[in-house]
C-alpha cells in the first residue's frame, strides 16, 4: 500500500501494492486502472448511473486518477471498503454519546484555505468528532464531501502535530472525557459535483510536494517568458519598464440629459475615500448623476471565437496597478498600454478556452441576467489578455507529464478561473485594494479587475507549497467518487461512521456556481438529482425533502448498525429544518442532539425549537442496533416494542450535559420528545403507535427514573445524581412558545416551580406569546389552557401536596402548617398546578377527546382552506387517522391548510409525507 502510505512531501520509487494487486510504479498502476475505467466507460449500463457526470470518455479519463478517484461512479468504492475496512461484527462492543462540534474552527488554517469552496466545514472542527465516534483504521463516509474536508479530518487524526494534540487532549480532560485514540481513518468521499470531488482527490491523494513547487514555478516562468509583454507598462519617468499587477476596466454609460459618455471610475470614484460617490456631476453638462440614472452604452463586437457579431457593453481600461520592484504605483493607462491592448485583441483566439453556450440556469438567467452584462458563452467571462494568460496555464499545466503533478498544478490554476473574469470586481477602500468575485451569485460589476498570473497565483503557489508541505497522510488513504449520495456504490453495513454538510433548500446553488470551472474541466455536473430547491428547474421543498430523504436512507443503508451520523445544518427557514428532521427520521436514524453553537459566548446550547434555526446547527442521529429492528419484526407494534425502542434510545443519550460550570437540561430525556422520537420510529415503519401519550407517560415514569424532568435508565441516574449534587442548581429547559403544545409546556414548567392563580400567570404568559407564535396558530385564551390540562385548588379539601410544597417553602408565616390549615387554604385557593401522573392521564383523555371532536368539524368543512386551526387538534386527528390507516383524511385535510404551516411543523409532515407513501405503495 504504498501509494497510500507516501506523504504529500516525498514520493517513494519502490513498488507500489494497490488493492492487492502489486505494481512497479505509481504510473503503471495509474495506466492499468484507466484502461480499466475507460472499458467500463463503455458499458452504456455504466453511464446510465443516475447523477454520472456529463462529459466525454477522454474528459473523464484525463481528471480521474483510479482507483482512489474517478469523476463518475467509482467502482472500485466497495472493494476499497471491503479491503481496508473491517466488517460488521454485532458482538463488537461500541457505545457513544452524541458530540457538538464548533464548525467555524479552523476557518484560518493554510490547509482550509488552500483551496475555496462555496461552503466548508474546516477539517480541524471535524477531527473532534471522528475521534469520538471511530477508531483507528475505520472507515468514515461523506456523501456530500464538497472540497474533501471530512477526509482531510480522517487523515489529520493520525498526523496532528503535538500542539494540536496537547490542546485537544486538554480539553477533553477538562469535560471529564476520556483522551482521543489517535491514528488515521480511512476515507470515502462523494459528491455529486466533478469540481468538488476534483479538490477532494487533490486534498486527498499524495503528491511530491518539491517536485509541484518546481512545475508551478516553472509554469510562472513559461507564462512570463510567453506573456510578459502583455503586462508591461510604462513608469512615470518614461523609461523605466513595470510589471502591470492588474488593470481597472470600467463600464461607460450616457447621460440621460446631455447624452454624452460617462466614465464611471473617473467621475464616480472618490480618490480619497476610495469609494463609489452616491451621487456625481456629469463631466459635459453638470447633471447630478447617480449609477440609476445612467444608461449603459453598448457596442457591437465579431466574437473570436463563433464569428458570430456579439452586443457587449462598452468598456474601457480605467486605472493600472503595477509594481518597480517591490514598490506599488498607479496611473491611468496612457497610449503605449492602450496600444498593448488593441495588439492582445488582435491576436488568434486561444483555442482552449471552452467556447460553450451557457445552458438556462437560475444564477444565470434568472438570479444575475449574464446576457446583460454580454455573456452568453463560457469565454465571454474573459476580456482578451486575461483569456490568453488563463488559457495558457491551463494547457501548460494540462500537458506536464507526470499525473499527479499535473493535477495539483491544475488544483491551482482553476482557482484562478474567477480572478482571471470579468466576475472579478474591483471594490477599493482607503487601505486597500480588494480584487474578488462575490461569493455565491454571477455577478458582472460596473468595475472589474483584470490580473496578472502573477498577481492571481504567485501568493497561492507559495501558500499551497507551505499547506501541504506540513501536511503528511501518513498511514491514512481515501477513495473518492462522483455521483448522486442517493445510490452509492457500497455494501450495505460497511461504514463505520457518517459526517455530512449537506446542501440545505437554497442557500447554494452549487450545479450553477460550478459550471464555470466545470466547463474548463470538460465534465459538468448532472443536476437532475441534486438536492435543492430551484424553481427554475421546478424543485420545490417538497423535492428537496424525497431527495435528502433518499440520500439519507443510503447513509443509512452503508452505515453499521449502531454507528453514529453527524449532519450539519446551516438554514434559517423551520420549513427546510423540518424536512431536514423527517427525512432523517424516515430513513431509519433516531436524533439524539440538536446543537448550536452560540458564538458570543464560545459555547454551545441545545435546540429546543424548529423556529431557533439562525445558526449553525449540528445534529447528531444514530441508527438503530440490528436487534432492536429484529425484535420489533418479530413483536410488531406491541407495547414491548415501544418500552425496547426507549431502553435503545435512552442508553444512547448523555447522561448530563455541563455549562458555565452547572448542569444543563437534556432536552432529548424531555418525555414528551422521548415519546415523540419512539412515534417517528413507529411510523417509519408502518406500524400503528401502541400507546397514547397518558399510556406511554405514566408508563415511562413507572419504568424508569426521573430527575429534573428528565428520564434515566436505572444504571444511568447514580452518575446523573452524582453531578446533580456537585451543581448549585437544577438544569432548566430552555422553552419558545411558538404554539400551543409548546405554551402548555411552557405552564407545566412555569407552574411546576411555582403553582399560582390566574392573575399572578397572565402577565408572564402573555409575554410568552410573542412574534414566534406561529401564523396560522390559533392563539389559546389562558383560562382554556389552565382548564384543559391543569387542576385548580377551590378551596375545597387539603391543599394539595404540590401548592403545599411551594407555599411552605417560600413563606416564612406559612411554614410547618398542616395541609388543612384555614391560612394556608386560603393563599392556597384558587392556585393552578400540574396533577399527579394519576389525574394527569384523567386530563390527557378529556383533552384528547376534545381535540378530536373539533378534528371532525375540520373535516366537515367542504372545499375550503383553513386560515387558522389548532396544530394540537391537527396532530391529535393526524395520529388517530394513522392508527386507523386512514390516509386519505391526512392528505385531505392538509390540503386544507397552508403549505408553509405543513412544512413548518415536523409532526404534520411526518404524519402526511408517511400516508403519501403508503398510499402510493396501496396504488
């Protein structure tokens, strides 16, 4: 194995073993596998993979390097899996507790930052994680590896620097953990996307770091020996020759009053402040112009490339940044650089520029309009010069000899692509010049910045050689494939452990933003199966939900029973959150954490709420051993099934959870969500819930200890009382009344600690119900809450034991009275408080009846939407429905209310996503 042994720094000369077969070179082994690969290539089966990439067998052939990476479905994955893995054994010993991980650490790392990607969680905020949930030498899987963090992380777990490893390793100790076990896991990582996986194979392979320092280097030195004239200019002495760093070109407009032309840069831009003016006289008649007002002056052009003539905006060459030396000067371009320009755009065209006709896209044709700003084809992004000098790095790099160097110099180059176009906008401040692409969007400025190679890619050939120099993989390897995380081309029970940063709804546009480099590389993504909601191309959430749904039940599929998932999240929207949480659980996962980073305080908090979606957030779900799915086949929906699913869970959950020094509450030992996690788990698998919520309440305290609200196994609640003891005060839930399951939960704690009448509660619950309530909520009056679900002390009978508690306790004058002393009756009189578990159940029955009373009248109302309902009555209707295998009434009432207020609530969705698929199946 020592192709997978040798480091990013030194290549070895000796023999190279590669999936049991033994070669006498790294090249002959790269030769016998492309042969391989471009057989397979043939096979029309093989390119009918759903999410294959579209390009040619040579384009292909020339960016994979297999068996480790090839830029279509890789299939060598299982057999890499097989070979270097270690297969599923149920009589393994493995028990862990979810993990929260900062997913901004790192972000300032040479190694994060040698290569962009529209979104990355840096290796050093996930190495924390794989340690916890793997050992050495296993196997950890991400289907939407984006740049190739993930294996980067796997590996760096085996060559972390001993800095790096002490402040770990402190930090554990401080959270009273045990030390991390060190050592590389090995890596298999997809995307859907030939960019992506391009710089994870980079990211990921081994490569001679002196030997690509030398190629890049030489590169510069090829494209100045050939270019260099292009970005020679003039001092101001007129003699003295400098190197241009780049070249302002600026948009010229008209005057809407006069007519004449209007050089934006030289009326529009502050010398001083270095900004756009709001506002600026016109140069020919004094007009007060704003950028508004303007019209943008157009000019007919024969494209190079197509001979066909092309309506370009008229632009000119504004300002030249330039170097003698080291030290940095500007002027206005004068008549030598304007006749280097008009020789460059009489050149021949470069002819490796992909002249292709940009295909209908969101963020080019309906986000950005790039036909206004001129681009209708890839090579319309470059202004002539910039084409020549990126046209001639990507041949030069594109025709090194050696594989592995040649795709390092080209992991350079195409970073490039962007700072070489005319996507590249000139955006100066008072201290500096900033020569950048707006992230995430096309997007034509009115000042763009043409570069220099030099400018563009000296800097990062410098910080790359220094990355990947500290960078050593050691014993660690990684395989990587391109295709859809829906259909991966793995045994099923063959990974150990699973950590994904999905595409979240619409934050990123990823198939759009990586055409353009794509399109150089010859291979571009197959955006039919990707994750997304894009109304150009007709995806809506719903879309988005059975693709993440699919994606999810292959992890589950490849994952060993047992293991762990970590996804991250990072959307706003509780609509895309929720489809999120149910896709998860109708794969099979059971969630076991929700956290969030809260960056003020450096800490995290757990998520209580599908509205608090503001920041990053990390999920961490586990599947199911086998044999919990074997017990409930054989018990089916028995209660025994349920009270085993919550043994299974509750072992899997942190017994406490410490913050600022005291004790945290653990939402998901909350009853109510135990209850609601063991409900998915029944749906999922088409079996009716066995026990109402009063059965499975009181049942769940008769079988298992509660402290603080929270549920233990009887093994756990020693160590829980242990921390309890060594904290000043019990951990309280973190609560957002957003509807009205949720304000009850809010009064149950509220009057847990503190049993009271109306009028003492009115304030503060009404303080509650705020800006979060949900839309199309119904807001419950107080005194129907109080009713429904509380009791209230008359005056009648002893005080009850939870009112004489409080009272006793908390004034002076009432202490040591007897339940049936007349001054303690009367402050305990009419007082609201939570019943016993055995009145409880009496109240959960009442209430549920009513709930599904007022669900009939929902369905009696023919042919017309509800503006606002109850979600409790909903929910309630929604389960009993399920039960009876009543889908149609679930499809048809939620055909009756709003789609936001559907997606936005994960039980609903849960409840009418299953009987869409039951009833398609009965179809």
């Amino acid at each position: 194995m020592n192709d997978l042994l040798q480091s990013h720094s030194k290549r070895t000369t000796a023999s190279v073993e590669c999936l049991g077969l033994t070669f006498p070179s790294e090249e002959t082994r790269r030769e016998h596998f492309l042969k391989l690969l471009a057989d397979k290539l043939k096979d029309p089966a093989f390119r009918q993979q759903e999410g294959f990439p579209q390009g040619t067998d040579e384009a292909i052939l020339a960016m994979s390097d297999p068996p480790y990476y090839t830029v279509c479905p890789n299939p060598w994955l299982a057999e890499f899996v097989t070979r270097y893995g270690k297969p599923y054994d149920p009589a393994e010993k493995y028990a862990r507790e979810p993990m929260a991980i900062d997913v901004s650490e790192g972000k300032t790392d040479p190694l994060y930052k040698a290569h962009s990607y529209h979104t990355k969680v840096p290796h050093l905020a996930i190495v924390p994680s794989i340690l916890h949930f793997t050992e050495p030498g296993d196997i950890v899987l991400d289907g939407f590896a984006g740049s190739g963090m993930t294996g980067v992380a796997a590996q760096w777990c085996g060559t972390a620097p001993p800095s790096y490893r002490h402040k770990l390793e402190m930090e554990w100790k401080k959270a009273g953990s045990a030390g991390p076990k060190w050592g590389a896991r090995r890596a298999v990582l997809n995307d859907l996307s030939p960019a992506a996986t391009f710089i994870s194979a980079n990211y990921n392979l081994p490569f001679d770091v002196d030997a690509f320092a030398k190629a890049g280097k030489q590169l510069l030195r090829d494209v100045e020996r050939e270019l260099g004239w292009m970005y020679e200019t003039l001092h101001s002495d007129g003699k003295t020759k400098g190197r241009i760093e780049f070249t302002v070109w600026t948009q010229l407009y008209s005057c809407p009053e006069c007519t004449g032309e209007v050089n934006f840069t030289d009326e529009a831009l502050d010398e001083e402040t270095r900004r756009v003016k709001d506002d600026f006289p016109c140069p020919h008649c004094g007009a007060e112009l704003t950028k508004r007002k303007l019209d943008k002056l157009w000019i007919n052009e024969i494209d190079a490339a197509t001979g066909k003539v092309l309506k370009v905006p008229k632009r000119a060459p504004a300002l030249i940044s330039y170097r003698v030396g080291k030290t940095r000067y500007e002027k206005k371009p004068d008549e030598n650089d304007l006749a280097v320009i008009q020789k460059i755009a009489g050149l021949n065209f470069p002819t490796v520029l992909p002249t292709i006709k940009i295909p209908p896209m969101h963020m080019t044709h309906e986000r950005a309009r790039m036909d206004q700003a001129g681009v209708t084809h890839l090579h319309h992004f470059f202004l002539p010069r910039a084409a020549h000098a990126i046209g001639l790095l990507w041949g030069k790099s594109k025709a090194h000899a050696d594989a592995r160097i040649r795709a390092a110099l080209i992991f350079m180059v195409e970073q490039s692509i962007w700072g070489f176009s005319i996507l590249n906008r000139y955006s100066p401040s008072h201290f500096s010049q900033v020569n950048r692409a707006l992230n995430g969007v096309y997007y034509v400025a009115s000042q763009t910045s043409e570069c220099s190679p030099w400018y563009n890619l000296g800097g990062k050939l410098n910080r790359l050689e220094k990355a990947f120099r500290g960078y050593r993989t050691g014993g660690s390897s990684a395989a990587v494939s391109t295709g859809t995380a829906a259909s991966l081309p793995l045994r099923e029970a063959s990974i150990d452990y699973v950590f994904t940063d999905p595409p979240f709804g619409e934050n990123i546009y990823y198939s759009d933003l990586n055409f353009l480099v794509e399109s150089w590389h010859g291979v571009t993504t197959d955006a039919e199966p990707e994750a997304i909601i894009d109304r150009f191309k007709q995806k809506a959430l719903p879309d988005y939900q059975r693709l993440m749904q699919r994606c999810f039940t292959e992890y589950y599929r490849v994952l060993k029973p047992g293991r762990w998932m970590t996804v991250v999240f990072s959307n706003s929207k509780a609509s895309v959150w929720n489809a999120i949480q149910v896709s998860l659980q109708q794969a099979g996962f059971v969630v076991a954490e929700v956290t969030a980073l809260d960056k003020v305080q450096g800490s995290y908090r757990q998520v209580t709420s599908t509205t608090a979606v503001k920041q990053d957030l990390v999920i961490s779900a586990y599947k199911p051993n086998g044999g919990l799915e074997q017990r409930l086949a054989e018990r089916g929906a028995a209660p025994e099934s349920a009270w085993d699913f919550v043994q299974t869970h509750l072992r899997q959950l942190p017994i406490s959870k410490s913050k600022n020094g005291g004790l945290e509450f653990v939402v998901e030992r909350d009853p109510r969500r135990i209850y609601d996690r063991m409900v998915a788990w029944f749906v999922r698998h088409d079996f009716p819930v066995p026990l109402s919520t009063e059965e499975f309440l009181e049942g769940l305290r008769s079988r298992h200890s509660e402290r603080d609200g929270m549920i233990f196994l009887s093994e756990q609640v020693t160590e829980y009382d242990r921390k309890r003891a060594q904290s000043a005060q019990a951990p309280q839930m973190e609560m957002f009344v957003a509807d009205e399951r949720s304000a009850i939960d809010w009064l149950t704690d509220f009057l847990r600690k503190r049993p009271s009448t109306y009028q003492e509660i009115h304030p503060e619950f009404t303080t509650q119900i705020g800006a979060g309530w949900k839309k199309h909520e119904e807001k419950p009056e107080l005194s129907n809450l109080l009713e429904g679900n509380f009791l209230r002390y008359d005056g009648s009978g002893d005080v009850p034991s939870q009112i004489h508690n409080y009272l006793s306790t908390n004034y002076h004058d009432l202490r040591n009275l007897e339940k049936s002393d007349p001054r303690l009756k009367a402050k305990a009189k009419d007082r609201c408080y939570v019943p016993d578990p055995s009145k409880a159940k009496d109240l959960e029955q009442k209430r549920e009846r009513s709930l599904l009373k007022e669900f009939e009248g929902y369905k009696t109302i023919a042919g017309r939407r509800l503006k606002e309902f109850r979600l409790e009555v909903l929910r309630a209707g929604f389960k009993t429905a399920w039960a009876a295998r009543d889908y149609k009434t679930i499809i048809a009432i939620s055909q009756k209310i709003p789609e936001e207020a559907l997606q936005e609530d994960e039980k609903l969705l849960l409840w009418y996503d299953q009987a869409l698929t039951r009833m398609e199946a009965d179809e």
